[in-house]
C-alpha cells in the first residue's frame, strides 16, 4: 500500500509552511524544493533501513545453519543431517530477498567488497570440482589424489573461480547445498532433490574421506558467516554513511536501476530463460535441493520490497510512492506490471527443473516464459520512472 505523503509529512510541512510566511533574502521561501528533498532523503533513508534489516536476518539464519551444520558434523546422524538441510532452506528465506540489493554499487558488488557476492552465491556449480559425481568416484578438492589440497578457509577461498572459470564454485551457498544434498540425478517428473546419505560424512560410512568432507562442509559454513558478516557490517557502518551522502538523484538511481536489472535481466533471462531454453536443471539456481521455485519468488519478494519500502517490521517512503506523486499513470501500470508479475511466477510449477524439463512449447514451459516476459516487462518499464523523477 502506498503512503500519503502529505499525512506522513504533516507535521514536518506544516514547520515549512511557518518558514514561509518570512521570504528570505531573494524574496523566495523554497518551501516547495525544502518539501521535495524531505521526502526524497526519507524514500532513501528508509532504503537504507530495508537494506540494513534485511542483511541483518540473513547473517542471523546463516549463523543459525552453521550451528546445524557444526552440530551435524560433531555427530553425523540422520537427524542432524536433516536439522541442516532445513536450517539451510531457511537461510536462503533471508538472503533471497537481499538480491534486490545487487547491481546498486553497494557493498555486495562494487569497491573492496565487489568479490564478496562470488563468495556467497556463485552459480551455476560445477559438482566434480568439490566432490564426488556419478561416474567419477574420486572427484573433487575433497577426494583429491593424496589428499594433497589443505582444506582451510584461506585455500577454499583461492579456488573459488580459479581459473577465470565460474563453474569453480568452492564456498558459498551453492557448495553448501551440493555437500548436502549431492547431485539430483533423479527424473524431474519425480520430483526429487538430491539423495545424498548422511553416511557420506561418517567414518567407515559410504564414499571416502569423510573427515575431509566434514571439515570442508564446517569451513563453508564459517565463511558463508563470515562474508555476510562483513557485507552487513559495512552496510550498518561505513557504506550507509557513503550511501546517505550521496546526491539524492544517484542514490535514487541507484536503487531504481538494480532492481529494474534484477527483474528483467538476472531473474528473468539468467535464471529463468536460460534454463527453460536448455531444458537443463544444471542451469538452475539451486539445482541439488530442488529449491530454485523458491530463489526465484523470493527475488521477486525482494524487488517488491524494494518498490515498497517495506521488510518485516520496517516500512515508510519508497519509490513507489515518489513515482504516483510525479506520475499517476505511470505508478498504475508499474503496480499492475508487479501484480501481473507475482501471479505468473506464482503459476510456475514447483520444482523448476520439472517445470522446464519439456521446454518452453509445454504447458509448464509456457508458464515459465509468461512469468519471464511479465518481469520483463515490469523491469523496462520502471525504468520509464526516472524521466518522471527528473533523474538522468
């Protein structure tokens, strides 16, 4: 629901309406620019508050799956094994949404920060480069020849992308799921996830080198914690600070700019047109859990939240509200775009990699194709908005 500028700003304009019954030197009150910059820098402040509360439940589930996943790993049962899979289902509840966050040149993507994104998120995932894989028993940093690799936070970190190649996904979200759930190499009419057993990581149990997928699964963990950790910390500290003080049409920029990018670039053609195109859940964001359905409507949650200005307890200007001020017209198709768009995603079959597994001329594909054209379309068409905002 949009906000009433003039209800919410009352009090505030009313100071301003006393401030201009006295001209100043010019003969001029500026009221009306006092007026619009007070209810930009809220729009942006109250971005920054999403932001910040948004990153601050992803660190505090990711914390939460590294004590499952150090639990589990102090004793290897199925209970444990189960209590972490679900711990990190729930993880991804919270960093979802924060997508909405990237393409901003905020800390996640852009400065001395820029590589902390690969570290969390990189897909698509190349298994035989972490572990074992159908067909390649000895595969992997954990099974390799002699044991010669030290598995330690600092080499983990090295490997990831070596070689210029992003398939080399050694940490972060995706390596966790894959150690978790291994390879899904089920039939996607069966709907199953990965079927990897607990006895993985249990001595004497199946494959080998158990201790050694242990202790690649904790470190994982640990730094999934701590890169969220830092991306959190320089939102609340030092960036919000930088964020803040920036001119008021870049800031806006800014958060127009990536969620338009998230909409009708990452989320629509990346993670959703491609796979349909390559009928290949290889393609998918969270191919071993079969929880991408969820990836892909927790992205979208993300830009409404955006749009809004809303999580959870946090709410106030937003963008949405500066563009039905400038141009009503232009917010009315904005929000029915939005709305189209929720319900083609919401449409799609779950999982993913059954609703793509027959291409885009199948009932389920066309689906798929509808909800990436709706957001798409939303995403260009927000755009639109900055001539409206005077932004250029």
């Amino acid at each position: 629901m949009k906000k009433n500028i003039f209800k919410l700003y009352l009090p505030g304009l009313f100071a301003l309406a006393l401030t201009a019954c006295s001209s100043d030197d010019n003969g001029t009150t500026g009221t009306k620019e006092e007026e619009e910059t007070l209810v930009r820098t809220e729009v942006i402040s109250n971005y920054a508050d999403v932001v910040e509360a948004n990153y601050a439940q992803a660190l505090a589930d990711a914390e939460a799956l590294q004590d499952a996943i150090d639990t589990f790993v102090a004793e290897p049962t199925q209970a444990n094994f189960d209590a972490a899979k679900t711990a990190w289902l729930a993880s991804r509840e919270s960093y979802g949404p924060s997508e909405a966050f990237r393409f901003a040149n905020g800390p996640i993507d852009s400065g001395d920060t820029e590589e902390l994104e690969g570290l969390l998120n990189s897909w698509p995932m190349d298994e035989a480069y972490v572990d074992y894989v159908e067909g390649d028993e000895t595969a992997g940093l954990i099974n390799e020849e002699a044991a010669t690799f030290e598995i330690t936070k600092e080499n983990l970190i090295v490997k990831n992308g070596e070689g210029d190649t992003e398939e080399n996904v050694s940490v972060g979200y995706h390596a966790i799921e894959f150690l978790l759930w291994g390879q899904d190499n089920t039939d996607p009419s069966e709907k199953l996830s990965g079927q990897r057993p607990y006895t993985d990581f249990v001595d004497g149990g199946t494959a080998t080198n158990q201790d050694r997928r242990r202790l690649y699964l904790q470190l994982v963990a640990e730094l999934l914690v701590d890169n969220l950790q830092e991306v959190a910390d320089t939102w609340s500290s030092s960036y919000r600070t930088t964020f803040l003080a920036l001119p008021e049409d870049e800031a806006l920029n800014n958060i127009l700019s990536s969620i338009a990018e998230l909409s009708s670039s990452e989320l629509a053609i990346e993670r959703m047109a491609v796979a349909l195109e390559n009928q290949n859940q290889e393609d998918e964001h969270s191919c071993f859990s079969d929880n991408t359905h969820r990836d892909i409507r927790l992205n979208l949650e993300g830009i409404a939240n955006v749009y809004n200005g809303t999580y959870g307890s946090v709410s106030g200007l937003s963008l949405a509200d500066l563009i039905e001020e400038a141009d009503a017209d232009l917010a009315a198709e904005l929000d029915a775009l939005l709305t189209a768009a929720e319900t083609a995603v919401g449409a799609t079959a779950i999982p993913f990699d059954y609703a793509i597994s027959d291409g885009i001329t199948s009932e389920e594909g066309a689906k798929v194709q509808e909800a990436v054209v709706a957001l798409t379309e939303f995403g260009n068409k927000l755009l639109e908005a900055k001539t409206s905002l005077g932004i250029e």
